[in-house]
C-alpha cells in the first residue's frame, strides 16, 4: 500500500468553532461526532451526523486530511487517499 503524502503535509491550526460543527451551530443542527480539518481548522460533523459536514467542507474545498475532534482521539483520514493515520 502506498504512504498517504498528504499527512506529512497538513498543519495543526486551531479550530474555528471549538464548541462544535460550524454549519450545525450556524442553523441549529445536531452532530454525532466532530473532525477538524488539518488544513483550516473547520469543524465539521462527521457521516454520522444528518448534514456531514466534514464531507461536505472536503468537497467544497479540497483540504485533504481531517482529524478527529473527539476527546481522547488523534486519528487522521485522508479524503483522497482513502487512508487513515
């Protein structure tokens, strides 16, 4: 299996919105989980949640590589090599 290079490429910015998804806060929604993104520090709900933000903020913009925004939890996911870290 190849080496995602995306990870050795992200940042660590803060989160944008530390108190939950952006877009759910912005219209009263609810999420399951939240993941932040390694490049601009959106939080986003995961594909769990009803609007799947994180998704959706990939697509929009291409930032490659989510982190988890779960206490306790470091992993990453790389949206375009299907890879996790």
């Amino acid at each position: 299996m190849a080496t995602c290079e995306h990870f050795s490429q992200v940042d660590d910015p803060a989160a944008n919105t530390p108190e939950g998804c952006e877009e759910c806060l912005a219209v009263g929604g609810r999420w399951v989980h939240l993941r932040r993104c390694l490049e601009c520090g959106h939080i986003g709900c995961c594909d769990s949640s009803p609007g799947k933000h994180a998704t959706q903020h990939f697509h929009t913009t291409t930032h490659p590589v989510i982190q988890s925004f779960e206490p306790g939890e470091s992993w990453r996911w790389c949206f375009v090599d299907n890879q996790m870290a």
